[in-house]
C-alpha cells in the first residue's frame, strides 16, 4: 500500500524572491516513521538552511492511496543553488516528543533560477544494512535510532510482547521484566536488579579465618531478585593487603578478583580472608550499580613470634636505648592474646659490660637475670608490647637475640666509641723467654685513643707523637724490619684509633721510657732493652773447683752469642789458677779449676749477643797421651775470613811449665787445631774449651809464627789501614819450650800489639827488661777487623810493682752496654794474659788481670798479685748491633 504526502508550502517571511520548487516525496512502504522532515540544506558546506517536519500518522489519515507528496519550497533568502533531504524520524508520539533519525533520502539538487515552480524528486527508502544489522526496519541505537538491540530482529520499537524474565528490552522502551506494561499481568515476571547488596551481617572474624560472604540483587523496591542475567561482582576492601577472596569454604583454592550472581539467581556466595588486623569495610562492585558495603574487623590471634617494634639506633658506649619487643600473632600484627612467657636475651658477642635492663637508665639494680652465661630473661605476659634497655661500653656491632616465643628474631645494633678520652700505648712483649736485644727490631708497638671505655677512636689530629730520651738511642720506625723512620718530630698516622711503630736501641741495659702523645694526652711504657754486652763476675769460692752463675735475661740464643772472660788468681800451680768457661745452656755461665784450693779465683766474664749476623759454635776437647784431638765443627763456618777462636783451659800439676801452653789455630771451615810444643806434649790433665765466632761484616787474617824464636820482640806483617786498623783487635795463643823453671814468669808471658802505622803486628815477650827467653815454638794470631761501624780502641796499661790495679784513660767515651773488654793474649785464664819482666816465681796472678769499665772513658785493670810489673794489650770494642 503507497502513501500519499499532499502538497506542504514553506511559507518564507520577507520573501523577496519569486521562484518555488516543489519537492516530489515518495516514500517507501517499508520505511517506519512517525514523523517526516523535509530539510534544505547549503550546496557548499552541508548547513541545514530549512526543515520542515510532518506526522506520518496525520498524512496517512488524509489520503491512503498516494504514495507521493508535493511540498513547495519558495526561495524567499534561500541561495540559489541547494539542496533537498528527506528524513525518517521515530517517535511516540508524531514529530513531538523525543525523536530518533530512522533513515534518509539521497540528497537531491534544486534550483531557484526559473520564476516557474521546478519539480524535484525525492525517493526516501529504508535504511541500509550499515545502520540496520538485524534488517528489522529500525537504525541501531549505537547510529542515533531506535533500534536498542540491532543484532536482534525482535528487539524494536514495533515488538509488541517483552521477555517478562527481564532478561531483555525488545520493545526498546527502557523498561523489562514486570516494570513493562506488557509483562506487569503475568505472574512470573521477574524484576530487573536495580543495586547489589551485602546479605551478611557485619563481620569481626579472627585473622586467617575463612568467612562465608553473600552479595544479593535487589529491585527498585529493595526486594531481592532473579533476573535471567547474569551480574559480575568485583570484591575489595578498604585496607586490601593481606585480604583474599575464594571459591571454597576453607579458603585454600586460588584467590578470585571476580564472582557472577547467574541468570535466575538472586545471589552469590564466596568467601573472605584476612590476615592484617583492623577495622576495615568489604566494598562489592557491579557494573552500572552503586557500590555496597559492609563493615569487616579483624582481630588478632594468639601470640606466635616476638618482634622488635622500635626503629634500630646507633648509640654511644655507655648510652642506654629502649627497645621495643612486640608479642605478634602468626601474621605479624601486635596481640594481647596467649599466655605467660619468658624469653630469653642474648647480644652476640657477649661482654661483661654488655646487658639489658628493665628500666631506662640501665642502672645496675635494673639489670635483668641472667640465668646463663651471656643470656639475661624477661617476663612478657599478656600485653602486646614490652619496653627494654640496652647498654654496652663496647663499641661494636652486636647481635641482639630474642627468643623463646616462637622462632627466634635477631637485629643488629650498633654501639660507637664514645669521645676520645684517653690515649693508651701498648708494647708487645717479645716471644716467650726472650727479651729484646740491642739492635733487634721490636714487636709491633701500639698507641690506641680511646674513650672512656677502651674503645678505640681516631684522634682529632691524626697524628701520634713518639719519643724517648736522647741518651737511650732509641729509634722509631714504620716497618717490622725498621728500615725506614718515622717521620720527622716522632710522628706516625693514625687511622681508625690505633697507630703502630716499631723501635730499637744500640743500649741497652737500663729502664727507658716510651712516650706516646696525641691531642694532648700522653702514655708511657717502660722497655728495657737487653744490652749487646751482658758481664758479670763469676768468682770460685776457696775449697771449690767451678762457679754457675746466671745469665740475665737469659739469653735469647746461645748459637748467636759468645762468652769473653778474664780469670785472676794469688796461687802458683796451674791446677788451682788455671781457668776455663763454658756457656751452659742459653743462662748460665760455668767456670772450672783442676782442683779445689782453698783459695778463690776472682772471674770476670762478658758475653756478646747479637740478634743477626752473628754465629756461635762451642766444643771441648782433651790431651789423651800427650796429643790434643782437634776439633771438627758441627756446623762448617760459611767464610773462614769471617770467623775468630776464643780459647781457655783447666790443667793439673804443680808447675805452670811448657805442657800448659797451647796454639789455637782455625783451619779450613771446618775444623780448629790445638797444639803443643812437640818436644813436651801435653798435659794430660787438660781440657779445652774453644768457641768458634763467625761475624758477618768482620774480616779476619791469621797467621802462624812456627818458631822457635828467643827474641823478645818481634814483628809480622799484615796489610790494613789506619781506619782498618781503628777497628781492629789481635788475639794470640802461644807455645813455649820452657820446661819446668819456677823462677822466671817473664818467659811465659806475650803481649801483641797493633802498628797502624807500620801496617804491621807487634809481639813482646817481657815488660821493660831482658827476661831469659827460651824459644817460642809458636805463635798463633788473629787480627779481627770488625764490621764498619764498630770503634776498637787500644789502649797498653801498665800495672808496677806493688800495683794490683791500673787504669787506662780512652780516647773516645763508649757505650759500655756494647763494648767488649778482652786482653789480646789467650791461655788458660781467658782473655786476660799480658807481659810483665818478673821473675821470682811463676804464679800467673802477677801477668793476668780482670778488665772493668770504672767510666766510659776509662778501663780498669785489676789483678790478684802485685809483685812485679806488667803490661796488657787491651782492646774496648764498641759494637754496632
């Protein structure tokens, strides 16, 4: 059936142009309209110019069997050139009301140029496939039409019965289930869900407990319905950490973020779960519905685990600081819930002045028991927090420990030095049973500041002072070696509190004290330092036959160490006046006679320890039918030039006759003869005692004079300079062929000497007159060049007749802790033999004297018989150790 669209004239005000055009609208059957519009419209940029709307339902009623309509346009303002549209529009009630576009006619070009009416055919047709999907007549409403649901054929303006489940609008008034009048009889028509709701009262479970929630929808009334839709619903609350959602009633399946109330169902029911205590809200979220909550409360469980709840500190040494400690539940929130406990403290490492207190302050009767060593306990019953201190005077990082309810927690805490208050200086002892030496290299020495409580702490200046007094000699040093000094003025870097030096001494002897001073603050230590020379005398009491006398200190090696000693005596046989020492062991010097007269040897001995350079060996040897056996080293001396022989002998017999006298000789590395004038042999009752020196740095010449010579002075040449010869001693044993003369000691005597000068060695064999001189058989010399650095000086005292004493007056004070003292000639008292022209009788005691330092400038001879005159070759050697 057509429809017919009568002639409709745009009437323009002010009209100034003649000319119309008829638009000829004919509109398709299939088309739905409630109301048509006739729009003009500018050719050059699409404005709409005009529009004129009719009621569909209005034309219709005036004549039904036309399918076309006239409607006269008059130019009036109208441009010339435009165009015409024609458009469906849908409503409920004819052009008023709310309208929705439902298709359009092609635009058509018009023309105002004849002052005829022109005609112009305008076809409005169905809107196509691209604004109508489902083909049902209706433009979507995504496009501006009516169409709620284009890609349904049933859903449309012109659907005459809803689906009264509501679970669709398909008359397209915005209105399902029971609210739409078509549904509104039926009795099983469901209402459509207008907000969500909590259907659970509100809740205050326990943490980790699994609680049931439900969410329910509800009508506009408020009553619970079951649409045929389904609604997602998005759980949260308001503190969301530590809260999950679930399928299951035990809350072990996956967490959920989303849960759907089904189609016919009015609710959804899932489960909550919490582990952070609080007051808080479940919240419920649905699309296009207003948010629903319901207050959610978690309480604390019973207490599990201790925790510390106070922020970490640093404090001083001394200080006092609280600590926290909280009772904590299995998910770490503070409780009052569980019953009594004690627990337990420790702080790794532990120290004495080291604990915790129940009071601030950290007084003394405050301290917390401690039941163990190094663990303290406290009560924490039923309140949540318990309130500790903590003090240390040790500046370090402890470990604090709590434990006994539930697993045991740690934290660190730092404790720093307190003010720099003190200065402290330690000195490390040498190894066990050693002392140090002169010349040694000392252990590590410290100098720590430090606070109140023995902390170390930088000092403000970064610089320690070290010093001692000038005349100790002593040095400082940054290295273990002490090889390099300190810096000028005492001073060593300190860095982190400490400081360390090194120190050594060419003296020794005496107490010296070692200053260390920083910002102000001073400390002292007291070192003495062993001497390179030790002496002592060694007497033999009348009626005994040996002395044992103490080394002290003890000596650190007796491999780098040799003994010097000097024996007198008043008697006349060898059996009571001769004398021999030995070192025993590393502190003891031992001094023997053949026989135990009832008169006693006066002994003076000296040893020298070194702490390098210096290698001793010491053997004995005996006369077995008139033949000494010489001596093998254990030990090969590394450079024969480098190495001297110390000698001293005990032997029997009434007279001191021509079997008594020995030469000492190294030959080789390896091995030491001892000889005898051949024509005597020797005494069988002799023993020797020889040690073998080796000194790094010394260079030794040695010779043999073989004999026999009568002269009473003679010379040898050696080659050497005067500075060589400033450092230089001369040692000489001898044999004689003098038989058993009981009146003559002169002819037993030799002294030496050293020509600097002449670069020659010269030998005496009485003082100041002739002696009868039978021959020598044998000289055996050494001349000893020290080491540079080490001052020899020689001095000749010569003790009259009737002298038991005489002094000799050095050019050069010495250090008398360093200075060797020995007579150049060596026979069975040591090295103590000089010259003298007595005669009337052959006791020793007038030619051998003791050597002491009265001064450091002046030598001391003494001797136990001053009958006669006599002279000695004496040599003070100052060593450089």
């Amino acid at each position: 059936m057509s429809r017919v669209l009568p002639v409709l004239l745009l009437s323009l005000a002010a009209c100034s142009k003649p000319g119309a055009v008829q638009a000829l609208i004919t509109v398709d059957p299939q088309v739905q309209a409630s109301c048509i519009a006739l729009e003009v419209r500018s050719t050059t940029d699409d404005t709409l110019l005009k529009e004129e709307r009719v009621p569909v339902a209005t034309l219709q009623g005036k004549d039904k069997d036309q399918d076309k309509a006239n409607i006269a346009v008059f130019q009036g303002a109208l441009p010339k050139d435009v165009r015409l549209q024609a458009r469906a529009l849908w409503g409920a009630d004819g052009c008023t009301g709310t309208l929705l576009y439902n298709g359009k006619s092609a635009p058509v070009a018009a023309n105002f140029s004849s002052a005829d009416i022109v005609t112009v055919p305008v076809t409005l047709s169905p809107p196509g496939p691209d604004e109508d999907s489902d083909r049902d007549g209706f433009v979507a409403a995504a496009q501006g039409g009516p169409d709620c649901d284009d890609d349904s054929d049933k859903a449309n303006p012109k659907a005459q019965q809803e689906t009264c489940d509501a679970s669709a609008d398909l008359n397209c008034d915005g209105k399902r289930g029971c609210d739409d009048n078509t549904c509104s009889a039926v009795s099983t028509c469901s209402r459509v869900a207008t907000s969500i709701a909590f259907a659970t009262a509100p809740m205050n479970p326990g943490v980790g407990q699994c609680v049931e929630v439900s969410v329910v929808r509800r009508d506009a009334k408020g009553a619970p319905t079951a649409p045929n839709y389904a609604t997602g619903v998005t759980p949260t609350t308001s503190a969301p950490d530590g809260v999950s959602f679930h399928q299951n009633s035990d809350c072990q399946t996956p967490a959920l973020t989303t849960f759907t109330i089904e189609p016919k169902q009015s609710s959804v029911r899932f489960y909550v779960k919490g582990v952070k205590i609080g007051a808080n809200q479940l919240r419920a979220d649905a699309e296009d519905f207003q948010r629903t909550v319901v207050p959610y409360n978690l309480r604390a469980g019973d207490a599990s685990q201790v925790a510390f709840a106070s922020e970490a500190q640093s404090i001083q040494a001394g200080s006092c600081v609280a600590l926290i400690l909280e009772r904590r539940d299995v998910y770490g929130n503070p409780t009052e819930n569980g019953p009594l406990k004690t627990i337990r403290l420790t702080p790794t490492p532990a120290n004495a002045k080291t604990a915790f207190y129940s009071s601030a302050g950290c007084a003394d009767n405050t301290r917390l028991p401690a039941p163990t060593a190094g663990t303290q306990s406290a009560d924490f019953n039923t309140q949540t927090s318990l309130v500790l201190y903590f003090r240390s005077e040790l500046a370090t990082t402890f470990t604090l420990e709590v434990k006994d309810i539930g697993t045991a927690v740690t934290r660190a805490q730092e404790v720093t030095a307190a003010p720099a208050s003190n200065i402290e200086l330690t000195l490390t002892p040498p190894d066990t049973g050693k002392s140090l030496l002169a010349g040694e290299c000392s252990k590590v020495a410290v100098v720590r500041t430090t606070d109140a409580f023995g902390n170390a702490i930088s000092p403000v200046s970064g610089l320690v002072t070290v010093s001692a007094p000038l005349e100790t000699g002593i040095g400082f040093y940054t290295d273990a070696a002490c090889g390099t000094a300190v810096l000028a003025g005492g001073n060593v870097t300190s860095a982190g509190g400490t400081a360390s030096f090194y120190f050594k001494s060419k003296t020794g002897g005496q107490p010296a004290d070692i200053t260390a001073s920083v910002d102000g603050r001073t400390s002292v230590k007291s070192v003495t330092i062993t001497p390179t020379v030790r002496r002592g005398p060694c007497d033999i009491s009348g009626g005994q036959n040996s002395s044992d006398c103490a080394i002290t200190p003890k000596l650190n090696s007796r491999g780098k160490s040799f003994l010097v000693f000097q024996a007198t005596s008043t008697e006349t046989d060898p059996r009571h006046t001769s004398v021999r020492c030995r070192l025993n062991g590393d502190d003891r010097v031992q001094c023997f006679r053949k026989d135990n007269n009832p008169k006693p040897i006066q002994v003076q001995w000296q040893v020298v320890e070194m702490p390098s350079g210096l290698r001793a060996q010491q053997f004995e040897t005996s006369c077995t039918s008139n033949v000494i056996a010489p001596i093998t080293l254990t030990t090969p001396v590394t450079d024969a030039t480098r190495a001297f022989v110390l000698y001293s002998s005990t032997t029997g017999g009434n007279v001191l006759s021509a079997n008594d006298f020995v030469t000492v000789q190294l030959t080789g590395t390896n091995r030491v003869d001892l000889a005898v004038d051949p024509a005597q042999g020797c005494n069988n009752d002799a023993l020797y005692t020889v040690q073998v020196v080796e000194f790094d740095g010394s260079k030794v010449t040695r010779g043999l004079i073989p004999g026999p010579t009568e002269d009473s002075t003679f010379s040898v040449g050696d080659v050497f300079t005067p500075e060589e010869a400033g450092r230089s001693a001369l040692l000489a044993t001898f044999r004689t062929s003098v038989g058993d003369d009981t009146a003559n000691l002169c002819n037993r005597t030799l002294r030496g000497s050293i020509d600097a000068a002449a670069s020659q060695l010269r030998f005496s064999r009485s003082y100041d007159t002739f002696c009868p001189t039978p021959a020598l058989t044998g000289v055996s010399w050494e001349r000893i060049q020290f080491p540079t650095g080490t001052v020899v000086q020689a001095v000749a005292p010569v003790a009259l007749d009737g002298a038991l004493t005489t002094k000799a007056t050095l050019a050069t004070a010495v250090d008398t802790s360093r200075t060797l003292l020995l007579a150049g000639t060596q026979a069975h008292n040591g090295q103590s033999s000089g010259e003298t022209s007595h005669k009337a009788t052959a006791k020793s005691g007038v030619v051998t004297g003791r050597l002491v330092f009265t001064s450091p400038t002046e030598v001391e001879v003494r001797r136990d018989l001053s009958t006669g005159p006599a002279q000695w070759s004496v040599y003070a050697i100052q060593l450089n150790p």
